[in-house]
C-alpha cells in the first residue's frame, strides 16, 4: 500500500485501519505532509503497521520490489494512457493473481488531486471503484478500505504458470533511466522537445512486462550501449 | 441506512459520503449522540444527504416501511440467535434482490459498542464483512463504504417472483406488540419469567416471512384476541 503526498493524519490512521483489517501489513508513504504522518503515527492506539510505515522522496523508490504497480483513479475528465480496470471486474482478479507470485504496489494520490501522470507513469494500469457516476470522489480511507476489501474478495486466476518469475519496478525503473540516457546521447531526444520524455520510456518498459532475467538480459544490453556513448561523447 | 448510537461527526459525515458514492441516499439516526449529529450536520460541505438525514427514537420507528432489516456485526465472541450471511457471498446478493421489490434498512451500530441484541431483535438476519481474525474491528465509515460497495457488485437473483410483496418491518411490529400483550394476558408471560420475551416474539415474527396481505389478516387475528383478552381482565 502506498499512499502519495497524503495530507490528513486521520486518513493515514484510516488507511492503517483498513489494511490491518484486511490482512495487509506494508504501508509506505511517498512525500507525506510531515505533520500529517507525525500526527498519525503518535496517535493514541497507532498500530505497529503505522510505527512500521516507510517514507519514500518518490513513487520509483516505493515500487522498487512490486512486480505490479497498479494506481487508483475516480477517472474525472482525464485521458488516460493507461489500461483501466474496474475492481469488482478484471482489476481485482488480476492483482490477486499477481499476489500469489510477487508483490503488488497500490497507490493512491493525495486528498485533494489523486495521483498526477508522473505517479501514473510508474503504474502497469489503473484500478478504479466503479461509483454513482455524480459522486465519484471517494474519502481516502473508505477509498483504502473497499479496493482491499475487493481484492480479497477477488479470485486469483490459478491457471498462471507459476513459473514466470516478472521482472520487478526498481529493475524496470534501472532500465527505464539507462534507456533514457542512451536516447538523449544518440540525439533520440532532443532539448526543448519532449515528445519522447522520460515518462513515456517508464510506460513502454512496463508495457513489455518482462520476466525478470529478460529483463537483466536487457539491462546489460542497455547499459553497454550508455557506456559506448559515454565513450564517444569525449 | 441507519446508523444506531452513532458518537463520531466525522463518522456520521463519512457514513453520508460514502452513501453518495454509491448512490445510496436516506440517511436514518437512531438516538445519535446530539452533539455529533449537530456538528456533522453543520460542517463545511455536508451533502444534501446529510441534512435531510432523519432522527428516531428507536431501531423499530427507524425501520418501519423496511421489508428487510439487516445488522451488521463483526461476530466478535458473541453468540448469536439469527441466521449469518457474508457481503461478499449469500449477504449481498440477498439485499440486492430484496431491493427490487421494496426498502432495505441497514443497521450499523456505534463505533464503540456495535449493535446491541435488542437492536438485533429487529433484525431479519446479520451481515458480515470477512475481515482478518486479528483485526475484525472495522472504522464506522469504512464498514459502511465497503458494505455498500459490496452490496451495488452483488448480483439479485432476479428469478424472485416479482408478484410477492413482503411485509415491512413497521406491520410486523404492530403484531410483536399486540401478540405479546395477547401472551402476557393470557399468563402465557409470566411475571418475572423472561424465558418469553418481546425480543423473542419479535424474532419468531421476522422468521416467518409475511407477505403483506397475510400480515393484514394476522394482525387483525391478534388483534381480535386481544380485545377478547381485555374484556376477560374486567
């Protein structure tokens, strides 16, 4: 569980809350309003699982070990990128399945605006409640409380071969930054043109959803190439 | 939705907009702490909801055009009388099929304490969110977002004859009532023996299944009888 830039101390102890009820024990902050988290976490009866909450300077650091990120959205008047899943349909099967093999990352933005397209960047897809279409705007905790609740009610697809072992976001996120380098030092990017920006590289390795000794394979491929034109930049 | 005994504002405000959420929107209060419905109701951004929420002075005047009652309950170390139905298995479908036909109330209970067993003598049968055995204590409004949400996935069995129109809560009441005072004049009841109580006529009631009509005709049975039992006492 990761909640981004949350500002309430009251919804971060509500987050713990649901998590606790429903068996989920990692809970990790990225940039939370300081008070915010300090208040939650010296509140009378804090949980362990709040003592234990991490704090991260950004979503990649978070999601470095999730082999699926997955981020919440009510879906306004965006356009999204992204696949969209709905809890109670494909997105809660999906992430239970996912579970049985690796671990997952959920995000969900702050208060106010929800997740940005820079935290969406770091997601495989996005989970969305499906709501009164006037309402959609849910209070962070019983945002936290339904989506876990929906996963646990999901069925995992068993039929996964258990043998596919999927590449993990901090190496994705390796290669994503090496790609990166390599396209702005072959002249792939241009300065002041941000066609192809750092966001979109993120999006296209996630798309691959690579094993994870490919996914080393095409690191050390990716790495010699930045390396031969770090050369040839002397 | 009936909220018994509620003591938290933000709960209350939490309850009402999860309710928006899911488009669910009368809101009833059974005995809420005054202080508590007074501030949730004034606070910055109370929904139409929450101002036409409705107070009463108890769980029978609350749900009386209700055909079905519902309690919620974590099932702690309690024993209970009434049958037990999960959100995520027979619960929520079974309210989403009642709904067709007519008006479901579901009973939460205060934060501290939950529903009482008075509360649950109103109740046609329990529901249950599954939770982890170590922390089954749910948050008010998060109990309240997940039942909700659980309840709009459920599907209803629409093959339920359409043609049955079962009794609401407030014609079962009104037979409670005057088949107890039947029971007490007839030495059925017994002073200071309990073995029979209100409770208990209340339950064998809900059990029964009444369609309208039929509760119609027992009740002016009862009724009938009563009035014979009262000339009897002169």
């Amino acid at each position: 569980m990761v909640l981004v830039r949350p500002r309430n101390p009251l919804n971060i102890g509500a987050c713990a809350r649901a998590m606790s009820n429903f068996g989920v024990h990692r809970l990790r902050l990225v940039n939370p309003y300081a008070i915010a988290f300090r208040e939650a976490r010296s509140a009378v009866g804090a949980s362990e699982l709040l003592k234990n909450a991490e704090e991260f300077k950004s979503v990649a650091e978070a999601v470095t070990d999730c082999s699926l990120v997955v981020g919440t959205t009510a879906v306004r008047n965006r356009v999204l990128q992204h696949p969209l899943f709905k809890l109670n349909e494909d997105g809660g099967d999906r992430i239970r399945t996912t579970l049985l093999a690796g671990r997952v990352g959920l995000l969900f933005g702050s208060e106010k605006i929800g997740l940005t397209n820079e935290d969406f960047s770091h997601c495989h897809w996005l989970l969305h409640v499906p709501t009164d279409s006037q309402h959609i705007s849910m209070n962070l905790g019983q945002a936290v409380a339904v989506c876990l609740y929906g996963i646990a009610c999901s069925a995992a697809d068993k039929t996964t071969p258990s043998d596919s072992d999927p590449a993990d976001a901090g190496e994705l996120e390796k290669i994503t930054q090496c790609l990166y380098e390599a396209l702005e030092k072959s002249g792939y990017v241009k300065p002041g043109n941000d066609a192809v920006s750092e966001k979109k590289v993120r999006q296209l390795m996630l798309r691959l959803n690579l094993q994870a000794m490919d996914a080393k394979v095409l690191l050390g491929m990716v790495r010699q190439i930045v390396w031969k034109l770090r050369q040839e930049k002397r």
